[in-house]
C-alpha cells in the first residue's frame, strides 16, 4: 500500500504554515479536491491557502466571526427544548 500513498516533496510543504496553527482534515468529493487544485494552480496559490482564503470568506458571510461562547449555549437550550 505505500506506493498508493504517495510522497510528500519538500515543494509541497508550506514554509509560511506556522507550526502553532490548528490542523484539520477533511474528505473532499474528488471533484471538489480537482477543483481546489486547479483553483490553486490558476491563482498562484497554495492549496491550503484557497482554502483558507474560502472559510475565511464564509465565516464572514454567516456571521461566524461575532458569535461567542453564550450564543452556542442559547441554541443548544433552544434546540434541547423542542
């Protein structure tokens, strides 16, 4: 199975990822995973980077950046009282 895998070359690493920064994994339908590579690519980018660039943009959208600790103990008050 290790060749299934893959390699990872030092190209691939982001030297400007800070070490402290939380990492997250997730699946991606590989459509989407071509889609963010080719985005990437065209742009100039990282793919981390469009990524990055992507949540950013929606957390924005919803309001996510506002929320707080008390406003997630409301909802889940609301949705344990139905």
């Amino acid at each position: 199975m290790r060749g299934q895998m893959g390699s990872i070359e030092s190209k691939d690493l982001d030297s400007s990822f800070a070490p402290a920064m939380p990492r997250l994994t997730i699946a991606l339908e590989e459509r989407d995973h071509l889609a963010l590579k080719l985005l990437a690519l065209r742009d100039g980018k990282r793919l981390n980077e469009v990524v990055d660039d992507a949540v950013k943009q929606y957390l924005e959208a919803v309001g996510a950046y506002s929320l707080c600790i008390a406003d997630s103990d409301k909802i889940k008050q609301a949705s344990d009282a139905s």
